[in-house]
C-alpha cells in the first residue's frame, strides 16, 4: 500500500484481533451469511451440472448424477466466446477511457489553481444525479446522430463518460493527499508537472486507480439498456445481452440456461478477485490519507 | 464511493499540512499552465458535456413538447407533462415505493453492513474467502440477478421449498405477485445484490480506526458493544454519511432489478420513478412526457443532494456535490 | 482554465468527435454500393426454431434468384422488438423490412414519415391474400404484407379435463364457470395467466368486449379510442365478475406469460394448468417448453358466448403477424414481402405449426393436424375479426388499455376504468 507510506496517520494494525472473544457467535454468523449470499449461486452453478429432468423433479437438488454436457456445449459454441470478446472489448476501452480521462482531470482539478475550477468539479459531480439508465432516451437520439449505433464504439464512450463522475470523485481528494514536498523535490530534480503527473503521482495513486478501474469495468460489463439499444446484429451482442438471448431462445432447457448464467459470472468475478485485494488497500490507503 | 472523497479531504486538511496543493510558488508562464489544464481537462470535460451534460439538456429540452420520438419536436405544451405526472396516481405511487427503499436500507442495510463490517475486519479463519463471497453479488449483472431471483421466487420454487422444509410453510407468500409483498421482496433482492458494496466501503472505513484506542477502550473495561457504540461508530462517523448519501440517490434510481422482475407491477405496486419513466418512454412511445419524468427524478435528487451537503456532510468537507479540496 | 479557452477546446473536440462518428457512419453505407448490388436490412422476431430457419432459407433462395439483391437478415427477439422499431424508425437508417403487427401501431409508425407506400407495388397480387391485408393499410394506402392471421382461444389440456371428468369444451360462460369449479374440484388449477406481461390480462377483457358490443359500436369505438359505449362497461363488468370466480393459478399477477417452464404457457405444456386463453401461436411456444410431444395432449375451443352479448358468437378476437417496408427501398421490399407469402413459403410455416392460419388460402391444406384444422376453420367462419385491441389502438392508447385491465386482476379499478385510461392516453 503505497499511500500508507505517505500517510502521517498511524498505521493501524490490521493483523491484531478486534475483538477477543464471542468466536463461535462470530462463525455461526459468518456461516449464516455465506449461506445467504452463495446459496442462490451455488443453486445456479450446480444447476448447470444437472439435467433437466433432475431440475424438474427437486428444483433445489444436488446434481446425481453430475452432467457435464451443459457447459461443454456453451464452451464450444462460437457465440459465447464471440459475446465475451465483445463486452471485453466495450469494458476495457471503457474502463480506460473513463481511468485515463478521468485521473488527467482530477490531477487538474487537485493540483492546480485556476478560475471556474470548482464549477467544472461541480459539474462532474452533478453527473452523479443523472444515471444513463434515466439518461437513456436522450444518449440513444445522440448516438443516432453521431452515427454510432450498431459500433461498439456507440457504447464504450457513453459508458466512459458516465463512469467519469465517480472515478474523478475517487481520485481528486486521494491526489489532493500526496503531499506537495514530493511535487517540490520531483521539480527541483527538473521534472515538468505533467512528467510528475505521469512518473510519480500516477504510481502513487495505484490503489485509488485499481479501485475506480474495477468499479467502472463492472458498471460497463454489467450494462444491459445501452447496448440492448445499440445492437441488433446478435454478432455484435454483449454477455448480458447474451444471457437474455440465450434464455428467450432455449427457454424449455432450463439447466443450459443455468450453465450460461454461471459461465457469464466467471469473467467479472475472476477480474474481481484479482482486484479485490487493491480495492480494500485502495480505499484504506485513501481513507488513512 | 464519495466516502471516500470526505474522508480523505478532511484527512488532507487536518493530516497533510498543506492545505492547498498549490502552496509554493511556482514560475512558470501562464500560457504553459493554460496549455496543460487545456491538455489535462479538455478531454475529459468534452467526454462528459457530450455524453452526459447535453443529453441532460436535451431531456429538458424534449420535456416541454408533447412528442412521441418520430418526426420534429412541434406540439409545444409547456409544462404540462411535469403537472400530468406529478397529478398520476401511479408516479406518486412510485415515488412513494422509491421512499420506501430509501427508508428500509437506512433502516435494514445500514446496521447490517456496518454489523457485517465489523465481523470481517476481525480475526476470523478464512476472511479473504469470506470478504470474497459477501461481495460475490455485487460484481453480478442485474439482468443476471433477476433471472436467478425469479427462479427461486416462482410459486412452489426453490425459496418456497427451503420454508416448508424448514416447518414454516405458512411464511410462505406470493413473492412476486401480492401487492402487499412485492416492494419487500424486492427489497431483500435489493438488499442481497447491493450490501457488499457497504461492507467494502465500511471495512475501509474501519482502516482508519486506530486500533490502540480501541484497545484502551478494552482495557478499561468496556464491553465490545460499549467500545463500538462510544469508539468505533463515532469514527465511522464520515463514512456513514457518505454511504447514506449513496444509498438514498441509489434508491431513489432504482431501476433494472424491477424492470426484469415485475415491469413494475402487479398494478403499478412495484412502479419507481425510473420504471414509470421507461414505461412511458419506450412502451407508450411518450418521449416528451418521459423525458419531463426524467428531469423531475434529476430535480428531486439534486435537491436533496443539495441538502444532504449542507446540513450532513458539512461535517465532514465541504461536501461532495460542490466539494472543495482546499 | 478561463472560460474562453474552454470554449475553444471544447469546440475543436467536438469536431473530432463527429468527424469520427461520420467515419464510422461511413462503413455503414446506405445499402447501394457501386457494383449495382443493393442491400436490405431485414428484422423479424423469429429468435426461435423452426422460424429462424424458415426465414433464412427463403432469404438465400430469393438472393439466389436475384443475384443483384443481398439481404441481411436481423432476427430480433420479440420482447425486444416492440422497443427497436420505434427508435430505429425514428434514425435515419431504419430496416428495410421489419416485423408489423398492423393495425394502429402501424398507423403510429407511418407518423414518422419513414413508411413506405407499397399500394402500387402490390396491387396486383394483394388480392390473393383476403381481408387479412387490410390491417396492414392505413387510410387506403398499402404499408405492409401479413404473412400469418391469428385468433384468440382457449388452449386446454385434454388429459386433465378427463381427469376432471370432463367430456365437452364449454360454449357459454356459465359452462365455462362449471368447466372451472370441476377442475378445482379435481386439485388442477383451471387457468393460467401470463399477467406480470399485462397483454394477456387485456386478451380477457378484449374478447368479453368482443362478446358484448355489436360489431359497428366496436369497430367504431376502436377507431376513435372511446370505449364510453355501455358494452364496453359490461365486459369491464364481465371481467371483475370472472377474476371473482378465482379460475387462475397461485401468484398469476407474477407469471410471465412466455419465458421459462414457470411461465403461464409453461405450466400448461407442463400440465401444471389445464387452460389458457392465448393466441395461435401458443401451441408452438408451449412445444418450446416441454420435452413431451403435446399433439395428443392439447385442445381448443373458442371464447365462448355471453348472454345477452350484442356481439355475433361467431366472431373472435384476433389478428396477425406481417411486415411492413419503409421508404428507401420500397419496390425492393415489396418484391420480397410478394416473394415470401408464395405458396411453399405459406405451406411451410404451416407445417412447421408456426403458424396456423396461413394467409393464402393453398397452403391449409397441409394442415393434417386436426385441432389446428378446427381453429383454422373457425377463423374462416368467423364472422368478423376484431384486431387486438393494444394493436388496433394508438400505441400510447393501446398500452394504457393493457395497463387498465392487467388493474383489475389485481383487484384495482372499476368498469369503467379502462374506457377511462383510454381516454386519457389518447
């Protein structure tokens, strides 16, 4: 955790135990909530590996035996990984974009003094009250005239501009936080702002960019309205997309629908927990300062 | 996620020293500043005023003629879709369905998160595992969560099975479809999806705790109730703040976990302000009307935005709708 | 930042922006390109098989026999499809072809201007395919073509009303009612409901409407959006009486009516309900959601007659399923739509139980199965088909009915309330 270096604050002890003692209250509880939160996952993972026939028979059941050929089928069918692609595609031009723009803007908006600069701060909070679900019909007729439907680029850029509210949020007060005494010595070894923007605040500020990174990669994986409006050519479609497709059209197979449900989780998940780590860092590093 | 923004600007105001960033002077031309703010913001600012900023004119704009999205915008009516919504029965209907989530996650999802929180950033056996699967739901689509929930919830469905298993038969209700339930169940759905995202924000949170004061707390003989009520929640103070702003603008949006389940129905029992907006919009072809409802969802939540800032988050910053880093 | 140099970068981003939004404008063309060729944008709501399939053999057939036309074909999901048209009709590149149910919702669309008159186009042939054509006009001038008629009526289960002891269909209401408490009786829930989609809920109060209204009042009624005439009242009337007898199953005001095997058509194809009134699609859709063949298994009977009803027994709820062209390729489009309501065409989504009424009167006879052959006949029967009415309504008018009925089932409203949300969507 880079900012904890910089941080005039304490380091908390994080591996000293809170609270001594209530440990089986604690499990028991622990227990009740994966039971809550995973159970209907596993219902849907586990489902995937049963047969319909099972499904039919006990709705809640574990899989005997255990079938396989739910998931094989979707892994080698081309429109699933052509989905995959797609929303690969959309959720990382997104994602930098949004990362990109936005840590530029919020460097500004933290680090220099000019006229209008809190204005322009307000105006991108503001965005914060007008989500592109709301925003929809007015972004749709916009796109038409920039000829961007039916282009993936048509949903990446309004995905970027909506996320750039909460990524600059995020990122100004945790810029504003390295001290000016690392900008002072960066200058003095003849650095300009921007090559201290690019070399040393960048760097610095890796824990706050991990977690505005992931909050905007999921926000665009996870989007439905905006490319269900943009696409109609099932060759351009999106994972959710996807899902919805695939449970219209083999509406009577209920397992393969529960098998894709479970394989249009993993990405997101797997992109999670890679990121989770830096995400609590990330915010703990902003919130010590 | 502003949480973060008042924590960390009280924290550099009191922590770092140096309030202004931009404390030492500097020579440098006025033009190359210029350039570099002109390099600096300008693509972000042109990113956000076109995708963002002129579609929320727009929407004004459209919002004032009577329009079903073919042909020129001729029928100018005024105001008259703000008074036509505003006076149906069904939008305040939904404004009400959308207070009631606002209510019932201050009420439920706020001692739950912080509960949950408090739980993790403790010593227990497996708790990157566990921080993993509380958050699992977040990082699903709602399309995805819909499709998952309505399975479970159907009549003689997998939650119904899991009660009369248990010998509560009799709690079992029509989820979806009995206008007295159907806010509740969406509520727990609502509750289930979203709660990770607290607990992240809290666990952060609870970094900035420090732990000797707790442990003076202990050593003086406070019970571990005692020691979060007078120590830990007070320090929380901010975060909280923050996440209750979050929550009420989230709640207030609601839109596509009840759009999968229920279209916002039986009889407009589950309508929100979001829902009735695309109801009318893409279902009825009533672009201008929808539009209106837009910047009347936009209205409410700036204006509550403004307040929070100024009689809540004051506390902490000068606030994150206008904040200032100085 | 002051406020003029924003200004300037502002505005130099913005040309950026649309000299890349042109770029990309670019490589979609306009369907003419320079070796003569001309390309067509088709959208159909066939997601599904067989009808999928149907629709892109007869496309590579017709491509094949006219080498200088391509035809990119866009199956839409039908959920989706009502939400796409009206936006894309509202750009400046709308299909070419696309799905249209007729009637008024046709007659929203020719508002943007982007319809085409195909009355020239197809006036020579039109004739062949009936009365059906009709709704795909507005105001005397040719919009689009059907390729299928529906009616509504009650699919049943002939295994549970044996089990329910039950030897014939009902005819009149109150035989309907008895036909209900049997089943009860028996432990089967009588009827199933999609009504969380609303549209099935107004099927009820549609075809009541049908029952109670002569066929002048109706029609007339539809066309001016004043359902004030007092038979409307009386099937508002005849619906609350209906929901009050409780024939539907458990939580119907949840049920989708269409996705999955908890949906209404799901249970019925499962034999978890023994009827459901629905459309002449539904055996198909019902098929999609069970393994079991249900040919042996399911029945139909129409809506039956209500006393003292001004309305002629004979006549039924309906509609049906075409494609309308829009402007720029309009000959083109009308070529094809001719091309696609041929005979083999025709003969083959009958075959496939697609569609059960074909428009061009050759191909019933391949109807062999003898329940789609009694809806087919009924239909030809009919004396009068009244057009849903959500399709027969302006758009805005027709979602409000829906929205009014789908109300009642859940207890909300009062006769009258329906002929009022109408009102005041017009």
């Amino acid at each position: 955790m880079t900012a904890t270096t910089i941080a005039p604050a304490p380091a908390p002890a994080r591996s000293k135990a809170s609270f001594g003692v209530m440990t089986p209250v604690r499990y028991l509880f622990a227990l009740l909530i994966v039971g809550v939160t995973v159970a209907p996952l596993f219902f849907v993972i586990l489902g995937g590996f049963r047969s319909n026939a099972q499904i039919n028979s006990d709705p809640a059941g574990l899989p005997s035996p255990w079938v396989f050929s739910n998931y094989a089928a979707i892994l080698v069918s081309e429109s699933f990984w052509r989905f995959l692609a797609n929303s690969t595609l959309i959720s990382v031009a997104a994602t930098v974009l949004a990362v990109g723009l936005g840590s530029m803007a919020a460097f500004a908006l933290s680090r220099y003094r000019f006229r209008g600069r809190e204005a322009l701060y307000s105006m991108f909070t503001v965005g914060l009250l007008f989500p592109l679900g709301v925003a929809i019909l007015p972004v749709y007729l916009l796109l038409r005239q920039l000829h961007l439907l039916e282009s993936w680029i048509g949903v990446a850029l309004p995905q970027a501009a909506f996320a750039l509210p909460v990524t600059i949020i995020i990122l100004r007060p945790f810029m504003a936080a390295i001290p000016t005494e690392i900008e002072d010595a960066a200058v003095m070894d003849g650095a300009t702002r921007l090559g201290f923007f690019w070399r040393i605040l960048l760097p610095l500020s890796r824990p706050a960019l991990v977690t505005v990174s992931v909050l905007a990669f999921i926000t665009s994986w996870n989007g439905y309205l905006l490319p269900l409006l943009v696409f109609n050519d099932p060759a351009n479609f999106t994972v959710p997309l996807g899902v919805a497709t695939f449970q219209s059209q083999y509406a009577q197979d209920t397992a393969s629908i529960l098998a894709f449900t479970a394989l249009s989780i993993v990405p997101a998940l797997v992109f999670f927990i890679f990121a989770e780590r830096h995400i609590v860092g990330g915010l703990t590093g902003s919130v010590k300062g | 996620m502003s949480t973060i923004t008042a924590v960390v600007t009280r924290d550099v105001t009191t922590a770092a020293g140096s309030p202004s960033p931009q404390g030492a002077p500097r020579r440098r031309s006025h033009l190359r500043k210029r350039l570099e703010l002109a390099l600096l913001l300008g693509p972000a600012t042109l990113l956000f005023v076109t995708f963002v900023f002129l579609p929320l004119v727009a929407a004004a704009y459209y919002s004032l003629f009577d329009w079903n999205g073919f042909g020129p915008l001729v029928d100018f009516v005024g105001l008259d879709n703000y008074t036509k919504a505003l006076g149906d029965p069904l939008f305040q209907g939904a404004i009400s369905h959308n207070l009631f989530i606002v209510i019932a996650s201050l009420v439920v999802q706020l001692p739950l998160s912080i509960a949950l929180a408090l739980l993790l950033n403790g010593k227990i056996k497996g708790r990157t595992a566990l921080r993993l699967l509380v958050f699992a739901p977040y990082v699903l689509s709602e399309a995805v969560t819909a499709v998952i929930w309505l399975s479970l919830l159907q009549p003689n469905g997998v939650v119904d099975g899991l009660l009369e298993g248990a010998g509560l038969g009799g709690l079992v209700q029509l989820w979806l479809a009995d206008q007295n339930i159907v806010m509740l169940t969406l509520f727990a759905v609502i509750t289930w999806k979203y709660i990770g995202f607290g607990i992240i924000l809290f666990l952060a949170g609870l970094q900035g705790v420090p732990e000797e004061l707790r442990e003076a707390a202990q050593i003086d003989g406070a019970t571990g109730w005692q020691t979060t009520r007078l120590i830990v929640l007070p320090l929380l103070g901010p975060t909280i703040r923050i996440w209750v702003f979050l929550s009420i603008i989230g709640s207030l949006q609601l839109f596509d976990l009840v759009w999968i389940m229920t279209l916002g129905g039986p009889a407009g029992a589950s309508t929100t302000m979001a829902s009735y907006l695309i109801d009318r919009g893409f279902r009825r072809y009533e672009f201008g009307f929808g539009s209106a409802v837009a910047i009347i969802l936009f209205a409410i939540c700036f204006v509550f935005a403004l307040f929070y800032q100024r009689f809540a988050l004051r506390r902490d910053t000068q606030g994150a709708i206008t904040g200032r880093v100085e | 930042m002051n406020t003029r140099s924003t200004r300037k970068y502002v505005a130099a981003g913005a040309v950026a922006l649309m000299s890349l939004g042109a770029l990309s404008g670019c490589s979609g063309g306009d369907g003419d390109s320079a070796d003569g060729t001309t390309t067509l944008t088709f959208w159909h709501n066939g997601t599904t098989e067989p009808i999928q399939s149907i629709w892109q053999d007869a496309v590579d057939e017709y491509e094949k026999a006219n080498p200088d036309i391509t035809i990119d074909v866009v199956p839409i999901q039908n959920e989706d499809i009502d939400t796409k048209i009206p936006l894309a009709l509202s750009s400046d590149s709308p299909p070419d072809i696309y799905f249209s149910r007729g009637g008024g919702q046709l007659a929203t669309q020719a508002q943007s201007g982007q319809i085409a008159d195909i009355t020239e186009y197809t006036s020579d042939w039109i004739g062949d395919l009936g009365k059906a054509a009709d709704n795909w006009a507005v105001d005397g001038v040719q919009h689009g073509v059907p390729y299928a008629s529906q009616v509504v009526g009650f699919w049943y289960r002939t295994d549970l009303f044996a089990q329910a002891g039950i030897t014939s269909t009902p005819t009149t209401l109150d035989e309907l009612n008895d036909t209900v408490d049997k089943l009860k009786a028996a432990g089967i829930a009588p009827i199933a409901v999609g009504g969380k989609d609303r549209w099935p809920d107004a099927f009820y109060y549609n075809s009541f409407a049908v029952r109670e209204c002569g066929e002048d009042v109706l029609k007339k009624g539809l066309a001016e959006g004043d359902l004030s005439d007092e038979c409307f009242t009386k099937a508002g009337q005849d619906v609350i009486d209906f929901i009050a007898t409780e024939p539907f199953q458990e939580g119907f005001n949840g049920t989708p009516a269409q996705q999955g095997a908890g949906s209404s058509a799901g249970l019925v194809a499962n034999g978890g309900a023994a009827m459901e009134l629905q459309g002449t699609w539904h055996k198909s859709v019902m098929q999609g959601l069970t393994d079991t063949d249900l040919d042996p298994l399911v029945g139909w009977f129409p809506f039956p007659e209500v006393d003292g009803g001004e309305g002629d027994p004979s006549a039924t709820l309906g509609g049906g399923d075409g494609f309308a062209c829009t402007q720029k390729h309009a000959e083109e489009c009308a070529d094809f739509l001719e091309f696609l309501s041929n005979d083999d065409i025709q003969s083959e989504l009958v075959e496939s139980q697609v569609v059960a009424i074909p428009v061009k009167e050759a191909a019933a006879a391949t109807i062999t199965d003898p329940v789609m052959k009694s809806v087919y006949d009924f239909n030809t029967e009919a004396a009068y088909i009244a057009t849903y009415f959500d399709v027969a309504l302006p758009t805005a008018a027709g979602s409000a009915l829906n929205d009014a009925v789908a109300n009642l089932f859940a207890g909300k409203g009062t006769a009258e309330s329906v002929a009022e949300a109408v009102k005041a969507a017009e």
